[in-house]
C-alpha cells in the first residue's frame, strides 16, 4: 500500500532567504513535509505563503543570488538534492522529477516547435535517437489527449489553445517517466472548464503512470478533487497538514479554518456575504520568532506574541501521525458558542 511506502521524496527543514537591498527575506522557514509513491500533496495558501518557493528552492530553480538555500536536506532516491553538483541537479529535473509551470505561454519557447520542446529531454535524459523521440513525443501528446498528434510536432505555442499549451507542459514534465510531477498553480490561468478537463487527465495519468504528484494551488476547491493529503503554508511555514478529508471535516489552525470560510457554496448554509481574511501577510524580513498569523488572528493568545510554535500532533498524538498543525490554540479551547 502506498501509505506504507518509503517516501520517494523526503523534505526536513527546508529554509530559503531572499537577499535583497532592504535585507533579508525569509521565504521557507523549516519547511518539512513528504511524499510516497502514487500520492497526490495538495500545497495551499495564499500569494506570499511560500508555496511555489519551496518547490522551486529543492531542484535549485531559483536564481541565485539573490536567493539562497540556506538549510536542511530534500532526500530523493537516496540522495540529498541539496548537496550534489550543479550539473547532476541538472540531470534530476526532467528525469526524476517533472515540473508544470503557471503560464505555458511563457514556459514553452515561442521559437521552437512542440515537438522540439518534448523531444528535448528525451534525446538529453534517456538518449533517444531523433527517430525515437519523435515517437515517443507522438505517445505522450496523444497520452494528454491532444488529436492528430504526429502533425501537431510541427506546430508552434501560438497555434494551440491554454488548454491544450498546459497539456502540452504536463506531456514535456512526463517525458522522462519522472518519479514526482511538481505542478505550480497549473490550471490558474485558465477557464473552469478546461480546468476541469485538466483535473481529469492528471486523475487519469496519475493512475496509468502511478507516479507522485505534488499540486501546489489557492484553490481549495481543487485540493478536494485532486489530493490526497494537504499542506496548508502561511508565512513561509507549514500551519498545518492533514490528510484531505480530515482537513476539511477537521480544521485546527484559524488560518485553515478562514480559508475554508471564504469558499462560495451553493447550499443555502452559509450567509449571503463571504467572510475575508483582515490584514496582509508578514513581512518576513527577520525568521519569525512569533506566530507568523497572530496580526490576523481572531484566537491570538499571549503566548503567541513571544513563541513560534512548532508543529504537533492534533489529539495529542505523535507528529507524523497523520494529522499536525503548528498553533498553540485549539477548537477543544473555544467558548461554547463562539463562531468557529
């Protein structure tokens, strides 16, 4: 069973600084998390949160400077990421790991055919002949589901819709038969209907391919159809994480419990205004000593103020277990009949 698995990916206590002319930013503050074979990790949090510079910080896709991995270690296969020359994280990306950027119009070459850009890392990672890789280029294109695939190699970005340029991507990220696909906010920049038909072919591929699938979104909506588990980041560290139903029946940190409050519903339940998050996230010029969430939170304790709590297990359970959030309030610490 996948549960029982070794982790093909295994983060500790990630941390990555911005340098920048006002000073330091501390953007991922001991981000620990990790993944198993044929799972789908939901990544959720608002702009600012850390999300998308964490996963970029572990296949070094971040400019540096003025970025800089200052610690921890990222485990895959065995090795740490973190350690290894420049050139052999060059061969990880696209062979072992797979990444699907926001805006496929700005991540395929707008000079170069499709086909060129598929067969890339095929004739780099798995030294196909041309022939070969034209094949394969065909297989996958028609895996994602484009129509008439071998004439479409020769087609360039333009000529393809959002839709069909992002199936594109996820077609070059599962070229090599990664061990983890990253997808950064992949379906943002399109419509809800090709969203969903975005949402249905990962489902799809993720059962043909059994591969590891980390989705990295603001959209909770999105994480109830595709996840398995759930990362809830805020203030470049992780609030809480859980396994996705027990998340949303069980919400423990105040900043899950807004987010789940500013979701839309259809029901007739919840009142006619959606409720928002007062005040702007940190600004993280210092590693936070206090509750990165304590300006915007409604439970703020004292303690608050002076300690960053760590993560621990809800119900008192061991860290690991299942369920975690790093709060030093709780829902069991509510008085009977405050609004939760």
């Amino acid at each position: 069973m996948a549960d029982l698995a070794a982790p093909v990916l295994d983060v500790r206590g990630l941390k990555t600084v911005f340098h920048t002319r006002a000073g330091e930013v501390h953007a991922v503050n001991s981000v620990s998390f990790s993944l198993r074979p044929g799972e789908v990790l939901g990544v959720v949090g608002e702009s600012g949160s850390g999300k998308s510079v964490t996963m970029m910080s572990l296949l070094g896709l971040l400019p540096s400077p003025p970025a800089d991995v200052r610690g921890g270690q990222v485990l895959l296969g065995g090795r740490d990421l973190l350690k290894i020359s420049p050139k052999e994280l060059q061969s990880v990306r696209g062979a072992k790991v797979g990444f699907v950027f926001q805006d496929p119009m700005t991540s395929l070459n707008p000079v170069f055919t499709v086909g060129n850009q598929i067969m890339e890392p095929l004739r780099k990672h798995m030294g196909m002949t041309k022939a070969q890789a034209a094949d394969r280029a065909v297989e996958l294109l028609e895996l994602v589901g484009i129509p008439d695939a071998r004439r479409r190699l020769k087609s360039y970005p333009h000529q393809f819709s959002g839709g069909m340029r992002q199936r594109v991507m996820i077609a070059i990220a599962l070229a090599c038969d990664p061990d983890v696909l990253i997808a950064d906010e992949p379906t943002t920049a399109l419509d809800v209907t090709i969203q969903a038909q975005i949402l249905e072919l990962v489902k799809e591929l993720r059962q043909k391919l059994g591969m590891a699938i980390i989705w990295i979104t603001h959209d909770l909506g999105v994480i109830a159809a595709i996840a398995d588990r759930v990362m809830v980041m805020y203030g470049g560290q992780v609030a809480e994480h859980a396994p996705v139903k027990e998340l949303f029946a069980n919400p423990q940190h105040p900043y899950t419990r807004a987010l789940l409050r500013t979701i839309p519903s259809i029901s007739g339940e919840r009142e006619a205004r959606l409720q928002v998050i007062e005040g702007q996230p940190p600004m993280l010029t210092a590693e936070p000593a206090s509750c990165p969430f304590r300006a915007r939170c409604i439970h703020s304790l004292d303690r608050c103020a002076h300690e960053n709590p760590g993560r621990h297990g809800v119900d008192g359970k061991p860290l690991g277990t299942g369920h975690d959030v790093a709060c030093f309030w709780s829902p069991d610490l509510m008085a009977e009949g405050e609004d939760a």
